[in-house]
C-alpha cells in the first residue's frame, strides 16, 4: 500500500526554529549550503519526513486525537450523528475518531499493510510526504522520492537527508517551537494507492501536533476526517465486507461527522506518527 500527501491549503504561521545545517542525501548532487539558502542553485528548507504511521484505535473510550467539530457529542447527541467522542489520554473530552473505533474489523487485513507504509517506501525508493517548515514563511506539505536515502538500524527513514521535492501543496498555518510543531487545520488531498486500486481521499480539517524527543525523533498525532463515499466499493470488499456497494452504506452508522447537506457521512480518524528532520529542494522550475 502506498499513501502520499499532495496538496494542503492557505493561512498564516511562524517560526523561531534554530535551523541545522544541511546534510547530503539523495538526488543532492553536492553540499547543503543552509536552511533558506540555495543548493544547486535551488530553494532548500528545513522538513520533517514521516517515517511511520498507525491508526489509532479507540479503547475503552479512550484514544489520541483531536476535538474535530468543537462539540462534546455522546451516542444520543444529535450533532454528534449519534457517536460518542472519546477521551485522549491527558483527560481531554470530544476526541473525533470514527475510524479508531471500527479499525479492530479493518485490522487483519489492512493494519500491516498500512503501519508498514513508510518502511516499504523507504525500501523500495519510493515517494514520502514531508511537511516543509520555512523559517519566515508559511509552511507545507510536499512529496519526495527516497532513492538512495539511508536508514538506521531499525530500518527506519534516518535523519538529516536532503530530498528533491516531487510536488508541493499551497501553504497553510503552522505555529513552530524549536520542539514543538502545530499545524492545520488545512484541506488536503491523499493520493492512496492499495490492493491493486488507486484513489484520492479528500481530507477536511487535516492537523497535527508533534513534539521532539530527547533522542531527536519527532513524534505526534494527526487528525481530520474524510467522506465515506470516497472510499471505493472493491476495497470494502478486500476486507470482506462486500461488494459493489459504497462503503457508507456498508457501514451506515459509521459516519460521526456530518457533510455539507448534514448528513452523516464523513467519518474522522487519528493516527500516531514518527518523523525526522531533514531538508527539502524545491523542484526544479522545468
């Protein structure tokens, strides 16, 4: 399975990050020559490059993840479209995770395909998304190719590589801390590539906040929710449920957030994500 993040839209956001310099990495063609400078005569900026992902799943009503729709909805909560919010670990109420709490019966067959995502790319020099943090300018999400790019001893993504970007979406908030990144709430677009089939998944209200550890990983959660109907009827049936039908009518009280009509049909997730610092070339302008 493969999943990329492309575009991601407007606001305003700032940053008082130190910035590191440089290293070679792949496609770099030469030295770094410094955050905000040039390399091979091209834009280079700080990133973080996510290296895994995993959905996270709600327990006992409980699960990382963020408030969505600003309500505190219980299952008899007509807003809430009849699903409860559940609970983050740090006690904070109206947690939005509609797919946390179906993925047990998505596990098995979706669960190592997707947690492996990154470490498959990685392997296979496929492409990565990176959230691209200027120093005095808005940030973004972009997609890079990781050919020749090196691993640590776990096999993960390793740090301070540069990349050349594939594509890169249009700016959206963040707020930066030399050890804390928040960003969103943005639209974007997942471009997902599983079991033979391609699609895009709109998602609506795409955030995040991740924090860096004292051995230099970032790690966080991200959030939003995306429509059921965008979901194709064959994958619903990779994973047993059926086919030929939209998954919104497979799982017709799956939907926790309602759409522009009101209807519930949008269904929010969470997900635990690592990422690493490294830094981004812009594309070549031909």
């Amino acid at each position: 399975m493969r999943m990329l993040l492309a575009l991601a839209l407007v606001s305003s956001g700032c940053s008082d990050a130190a910035q590191p310099e440089p290293a070679a990495g792949p496609g770099s063609g030469g030295n770094g020559s410094g955050t905000g400078g040039a390399f091979g005569g091209r834009p280079v900026e700080r990133a973080l490059v996510f290296r895994t992902y995993q959905v996270a799943a709600v327990t006992n009503d409980h699960s990382v993840g963020f408030d969505l729709d600003d309500l505190v909805s219980t299952d008899s909560t007509a807003d809430g479209c009849g699903q409860a919010d559940a609970t983050s670990p740090d006690g904070t109420l109206g947690i939005d995770n509609g797919v946390g709490r179906i993925w047990p019966a998505f596990f098995d067959v979706l669960g190592d395909s997707l947690e492996s995502l990154f470490r498959e790319g990685v392997s296979r020099g496929g492409e990565i998304p990176l959230l691209v943090l200027p120093v005095a300018s808005n940030a973004q999400f972009a997609v890079a190719r990781l050919e020749g790019a090196a691993v640590d001893f776990d096999g993960l993504l390793a740090g301070f590589q540069t990349f050349d970007l594939e594509a890169a979406g249009q700016p959206f908030p963040v707020t930066q801390t030399p050890d804390r990144v928040l960003f969103g709430p943005a639209p974007a677009v997942v471009q997902v590539e599983a079991f033979s089939l391609a699609f895009a998944l709109p998602i609506d209200g795409l955030r995040g906040a991740l924090h860096r550890d004292d051995d230099g990983v970032w790690r966080g959660v991200v959030g939003g929710s995306f429509p059921l109907a965008s979901v194709p009827a064959p994958l619903a049936a990779v994973v047993s449920l059926s086919s030929g039908q939209p998954l919104a009518d497979l799982l017709p009280g799956a939907g926790d957030l309602p759409d522009s009509t009101g209807a519930c049909r949008r269904i929010s997730f969470a997900a635990t994500v690592e990422a690493v610092e490294g830094f981004a070339v812009a594309p070549t302008s031909d």
